[in-house]
C-alpha cells in the first residue's frame, strides 16, 4: 500500500521562503488597493448628495425610481422626507428627478472609471500616478 | 441673506495655526462658491506675526481675545514624534457672538474642503448641522459613531459646523459656553475620557441637554461622514486642489504606511505637523481672495 500521507517539511528552501515572501508582499499590495477602493466607495457616497429647497438628500437608486413613478403619475409637485427626515416640499417633481437622475449618472460613471482604472491595473504606482 | 465661512487660528510653539487655517481658506474658496467671505477669528499675537499672509486668504479678519485656560494635548506627527503643547481651543463657544453672517459655516483649520458638497449647507431648513458619523480614511477605526464614553452619549464632531442665526443655535452655543466655564462637573457628569477639553465633547453634551436630556438626532451635513485622517497618518503628496495622496498608518501595524489617493473628496488632517511640511503646496492650490 502506497503511503500518501505528505511528509511535514522541518526546513523551507531559498524557494519556499521566496514564494512566502511574494505571497506577504502581494498581502501589502491588495491592503493598499482594499483601501483605494474603500475610500472611492466613500468619496461617491459623499457625492450622492443633492440639496434643494432646504432639504438634503441622498441619491440613489430607490429616490430615482420613487420620483420616476411621481412624474409618471402625474404629480407636479410632492413633500418629501429628506435624510433627516424633515418633509421638503419639491415644487417641479420634472427638474427634481432630471437632476437627481444627473447627478446619479454622473457620479456613478466617474466610480466606475476610477474603480476599472484600479482594478486593472497590478502595479499601485500606476494607480497612484506616482 | 449673508453666508459666512468661518475658522478659528490661534498659535501655539509647537504649529503655525494661522499658515493652516490660510491654506484651508485657500481650499474653500477654490471648491466652494455660494458664500459671501470667509473670515479667519485670531488673537493679537497670531495676527501681527502672519498678517500679510492672512489678508491674502481671509476676506475678515476678527480678532479676539477670548478666555483660554490652559489645555495642554499631546501632538503627535506620525508614530515618530510626540510632544506636549498648549492647545487653544475654548473660542468655538463665542463664534455665534462674534459671526456677523446670518449663516454660518464653521471649519476647523485643518480641514480641506475639496468638492462643492458644502455649499449645499446655504438656505438650509436646520439652523443647526452637524456630524456624528466619521470614517477613519486609514480604516483602523472600524466604528463609524464615536461615544464621549462606552457609557455615555454619542460624540457630534465639532470639525464642521453649520448654523443660522435663530434661537436654537443661540440657546445651543450658550449652552457649550457654559459648559466651557463649568468643564470639570460636565466631564464628570457625562464620565467623559481623557482630560482634554474638548469642543467635540461640548457641543455633544450642550446637543443632549437642549434636546432634553434624551436619545436624539441633529441634522447632519450634506456629507455622510466626517473623512479623518489621523494624526498616525501622513501626506505622500499635495497634487491639486482636489488630489493629494496620504500615507495611511496601516491598521495591522501603524509604523508601516500604505498610499492612498483622495481626489473631489474633503479631508480632515489632524496631522498638523504633515500640513507644515507641505504649507507652500498647499498655499499654492488653494485660491486667495
């Protein structure tokens, strides 16, 4: 019978320790990007923020599709919570939704550059333009 | 309506608080467009040494000689250096005295405005704003709510402060003024840590008693969080008025630094010593009156 119990190695090669090496170095390197990243995730949730008539709001998904079934019911003009809760009367529910949906776009567009321009790139140098 | 921008620089041995609070004016004014005058609130001292400089960035100039007992903190650049030196920070409680704006937008002197969010502050329906949400942009702080104590109320970051002239901003710096005056009972009634005083602490306290004394919630800015960088952090690099690259003390080990850019994104740099280091970069993207 063959024996296919792998024996514990008591000494590492140059190799092992090399391999060891590369492998807490690219620990480092993926440290860094998690945290470009994170900080990108951040920077475009601060951006998500639209203010009108006194009321601060935080873009997104939900806020867009609310006001698109507002503008397709017909209603002009609506009170709406903001991110403090505080009901804010939205007088043109049209420009409203045009430039929530705007800022929207824009923003999430410019994320997903950065983020593509991160994510394709090995070297944080790069990244960084160092 | 006037809309004022206001920051409070006072020097001590140890930081140029004036240089800082320039290059901040520089930046605010540079990202920022629908307020009237940014105005620098100094004492005698600091102003006669770095007038030239403060008339360039700063459209108002108050000074005042405000009461500051001695509050000594402990300053650190990075994990290398560390000293003690007076911290003057008990003016904050007299701004809504002395702000000839009927809005007001408060900001520490080391704090970089490099979007347009805040001018979404102005005609706001909240006569008071403020933040209780931070994120560390190291990520070695994992929580986002700061208490004055586990077993106290939560901690609303003084860094940015926005607030109209009406009756609750009055009653709300009139508390903190107080509790400036009255900070050894305050500090033990609301078993607060470390023996610095704190502005945070102070508007937090003055916030929970005007509120009742029970849970409650403030108006926070148009910006989510408070982005701190801690004074474990350093800066790599200023590259524009909306871009500069940090050194993040990396949470395994805070001796090693990982790079980090942050572009259209405002900054909190608590590393006061860094700013000095990179002053003419910074005088230089910001914008002078």
């Amino acid at each position: 019978m063959v024996d296919t119990t792998e024996k514990i190695k008591t000494e590492s090669s140059a190799d092992d320790l090399q391999r060891l090496e590369n492998a807490l170095d690219f620990s480092y390197t993926m440290r860094t990007f998690n945290l470009n990243k994170n900080n990108l995730r951040i920077k475009t949730q601060n951006l998500l923020s639209y203010s009108t008539a006194g009321g601060s709001f935080t873009v997104n998904q939900s806020l867009i599709s609310f006001m698109n079934f507002v503008v397709s019911s017909g209603k002009t003009e609506i009170s709406l919570l903001d991110k403090n809760d505080i009901p804010i009367h939205i007088e043109n529910t049209e420009k409203f939704l045009d430039e929530i949906s705007s800022l929207y776009f824009e923003v999430v567009n410019d994320y997903y550059n950065e983020y593509q321009k991160l994510r394709s790139s090995r070297k944080i140098e790069k990244v960084l333009e160092i | 309506m006037s809309r004022g921008i206001i920051i409070f620089a006072q020097n001590n041995e140890y930081v140029n608080y004036a240089e800082t609070a320039c290059a901040c004016a520089g930046y605010a004014r540079k990202n920022l467009s629908l307020f009237d005058e940014i105005c620098l609130i100094t004492n005698t001292e600091t102003l006669e040494s770095n007038e030239t400089l403060i008339n360039e960035y700063f459209d108002r100039v108050i000074v005042s000689s405000i009461f500051q007992p001695d509050n000594v903190r402990l300053f650190k650049d990075t994990t290398d250096k560390l000293e003690y030196a007076p911290f003057k920070n008990m003016g904050r409680s007299e701004v809504y005295e002395l702000s000839p704006y009927a809005e007001t937008l408060l900001i520490d002197s080391d704090y970089f405005i490099m979007n347009d969010v805040l001018d979404q502050v102005w005609d706001s329906e909240n006569d008071v704003m403020i933040n209780c949400k931070y994120r560390d942009v190291s990520e070695r702080h994992k929580e986002n709510i700061e208490y004055i104590d586990n077993f106290s109320i939560p901690m609303y970051w003084a860094t940015v402060v926005y607030f109209r002239k009406s009756d609750f901003a009055e009653n709300l710096f009139t508390l903190i003024s107080h509790i400036k005056y009255n900070y050894k009972y305050y500090y033990y009634l609301y078993n607060c840590s470390g023996n610095l005083f704190r502005n945070d602490f102070a508007f937090s306290m003055a916030l929970h008693i005007l509120n009742g004394s029970v849970a409650f919630d403030v108006p926070s800015l148009p910006i989510d969080y408070l982005n701190n960088s801690f004074d474990l952090d350093d800066i790599f690099r200023v590259n524009s008025h909306n871009d500069i690259i940090m050194y993040c003390a990396d949470a395994e080990r805070v001796t090693n630094h990982l790079l980090s850019r942050f572009t259209n994104m405002d900054l909190h740099i608590m590393n006061k010593k860094a700013i000095g280091r990179f002053i003419d970069d910074f005088l230089s993207n910001g914008e002078k009156v």
